[in-house]
C-alpha cells in the first residue's frame, strides 16, 4: 500500500539519534531472545523513511540500519518452518492514538484487481492466520513510533506456492464517537504487505472463463458490441499481468483490436486502471466496448492475458474466444414490419371483396325473386 513520507523530529537531533540506536538495540535482542518478543518497544522518533498514510498514521517493515529499505514482507519457508521479524508502527499525529493490530488475508478485487485485505472480524484461512503480534491491541504516544515484533509460523500442511496477507493497523474508535443508529462511521485502516513462498512444485498458470458478448445495433445510436470476461489464476503463484488484449474478427478482416498494458516505471498505475497482479485463486473481470464494427454475418472474439510470475520471471499465457452473430435488427425489424403490415393488408382486401361478392349476390337474388319473373309475349 502506498504511503507518504514520514516526519522527522526538529530539535534534540542528538536525543533522536541516540533512542533510533537504542530501539534498533531493542530490536535485536527482541528477535534473538523469544522472550524479548512479547510486547512493542516505543521509539522516538520515528524511524526515516515512508511510514505514515494519508490517514496520519503508518505500518511498515523495520529496516535495520544500513539494511535494504524494504516496502513489504517476502519470505521464502517451508512448510512448518517459522520466522521473526518487526514492524513500525508510526503516528506522528500530536495525539496519542490506538490501534488493533492483527493479520489479514489477502485476495484479488473481481474488480480493478486491486490487492484487498479481509476485515477484523473475518475468519482468516490462509496466511493471515500464520501471523502472530504480541498484542491485539496498542496505543503509540504522540510523534512517536512502536517497533512491534511479528512471528510467521508456516503450517506443517501448508501447501506449495504463493500465500498473501498483511499486517493491519486499525484505528480504534472511541466508543463516544460511535452513535448507534445515527452518522456514518469510518474504519480507517493501513497495512504492509506480506508475500509468502511454501516451497514446493510450482506451476503458474492463467485462464479466461465466463466470455460472453453483447452486440446491439439500436435504431438511433451507435453499434456497439461489449466483451465480458474473467481472467483467473489457476496456478499457485503470484502472476504479474503485463499485457490484457481484445481483438474482433471477421470472416475474412480483423475488425478492431483493444489491450491495456503494464504502465511505465515512471507512470502511475490509475493512469491506465491496469490491475497489479493476480493472486493464486485470485479472479478479474474485464469488459471492453466497441463501436461501429458490426457488419452482417458470424464474427469471433477472443482475449489473450500475458505476465509472468512474480518470483522468477517465467511467461504465463492465458486466451479464449467466442463466436456470435451480429444481426442489423433494425432491417430486419423493418422487414418484419412489411412483412405484418401485407398480411394485415390482404386480409382487410379479402374481407372487402368477400363483403362485395355477397351484397352482388343478394341482388340478383332480389332481381330474379318470384313475381318479377318477365311474362313472355
């Protein structure tokens, strides 16, 4: 998740120095002694480096000094394996404040494919369920920060490949600012990102389900065709999509082509809307329109996903297609019409004839009836 730059203390440069030392001295003896790892170790400052969000508060990897900044957890176990590590969490706001810290499970967004977190109350099943903090809750005093020691267990069970989660820092809300019933209550909440591998065999993979088409050619308006489909990982490792393409064929002529690509390095994501990655068991919907495209006859549509895995580079390919036929329903709603409008036409004649021969018929009958018969001379 991103985060913006953290604050720094102005005075008593010295002082700030000497307690980072201390807090990294802390540290340490917190993952070498397992008795060291039960409670959060307040530091102040804050450690440098990105470490509060937009809400005024921030969670993020501890980074030894001199080590490699690092924007979240990856690990490489195996199963029934366990690790230590730290967190910091920082509130550089002039209030204390608290929060609920616990691990959360990771899944991909259906839509946008963004990398979503269960909630607190959420019963977690996978990796935010091997993440063990000291507390489930804590207080970090004003402009200062918490370094909190985090231990992964890794099940005996656990099966090969790429598992997700994070670790979430909530803020509690004071009960008084809760009204039952009444207001809309907002559950600020940031996380830092954990990736872990069970080792294992390893095959990524990429499919396409659920394609479907609607094609519409509307007497006022535009032809227009919209193409749905879900792109799913069935593997068991974290993809990075790199290219998502949609093409339109005819029977002789490709039609129209549409892709949305991997941003540059120095491009924002939402420039684009392309999703980051896709988790194991993760699904993404993608609809894509086209206009003026829809000639008579049988068309085909299909869809190709390209990325490769996260860990390892290695290409993951992923295509389907459909055929459809695209119809000009106002011709031939047109000629439907015609159609009904000679049948209504012929029976209102036949019914005119018809009343015609009768009332001609009626009178020769009154012409020749007795007693008008002419006498002969």
């Amino acid at each position: 998740m991103p985060f913006t730059p953290s604050f720094t203390k102005t005075t008593r440069r010295f002082s700030a120095l000497l307690a980072a030392g201390s807090a990294a001295v802390a540290l340490v003896a917190m993952i070498v002694s397992p008795a060291g790892a039960t409670a959060p170790t307040p530091a102040t400052p804050p450690p440098a480096g990105p470490a509060s969000s937009s809400f005024g508060f921030g969670v993020k990897p501890y980074n030894a000094p001199g080590a490699p900044v690092r924007a979240g957890f990856s690990f490489s176990l195996s199963p029934g394996q366990s690790i230590r590590d730290a967190v910091v969490l920082s509130n550089p706001g002039p209030q204390p404040k608290s929060f609920y810290l616990y691990g959360a499970d990771a899944y991909t967004e259906p839509i946008g494919g963004g990398y979503a977190l269960t909630r607190r109350a959420d019963r977690v099943t996978d990796a935010g369920g091997w993440i063990s903090l000291p507390v489930a809750q804590y207080t970090v005093p004003a402009t200062t920060a918490a370094i909190v020691p985090v231990t992964i267990n890794v099940p005996a069970d656990a099966t090969p490949g790429d598992h997700s989660a994070g670790i979430v820092a909530e803020a509690v809300i004071p009960s008084t600012s809760v009204q039952q019933g009444h207001g809309l209550v907002v559950v600020q909440r940031v996380a830092s990102r954990v990736y872990i591998r069970v080792a294992g065999a390893l095959h990524p993979g990429l499919s396409i389900t659920n394609f479907s088409v609607k094609a519409s050619r509307p007497a006022l308006g535009t032809d227009h065709a919209l193409v749905v489909f879900t792109l799913a990982n069935n593997g068991n490792v974290r993809v990075q999509l790199d290219k998502v393409s949609v093409k339109v064929t005819g029977l002789v002529f490709t039609l129209a082509r549409s892709a949305i690509s991997r941003p540059a390095a120095n491009q924002p994501a939402q420039a684009t809307g392309f999703p980051d990655q896709i988790l194991p068991g993760g699904k993404i919907v993608f609809s894509r329109a086209f206009n003026h495209l829809l000639p008579v006859g049988p068309l085909s549509v299909s869809a190709r996903a390209d990325g490769e895995e996260a860990q390892g580079g290695a290409a993951v390919h992923g295509s389907s297609s459909v055929g459809f036929i695209a119809l000009p329903w106002l011709p031939i709603g047109l000629v439907i019409l015609a159609v009904v409008l000679a049948v209504v036409w012929r029976g209102v004649r036949r019914r005119r004839r018809d009343r015609f021969a009768v009332v001609m018929t009626a009178e020769e009958l009154d012409v020749d009836a007795p007693g008008d018969v002419p006498v002969r001379t």
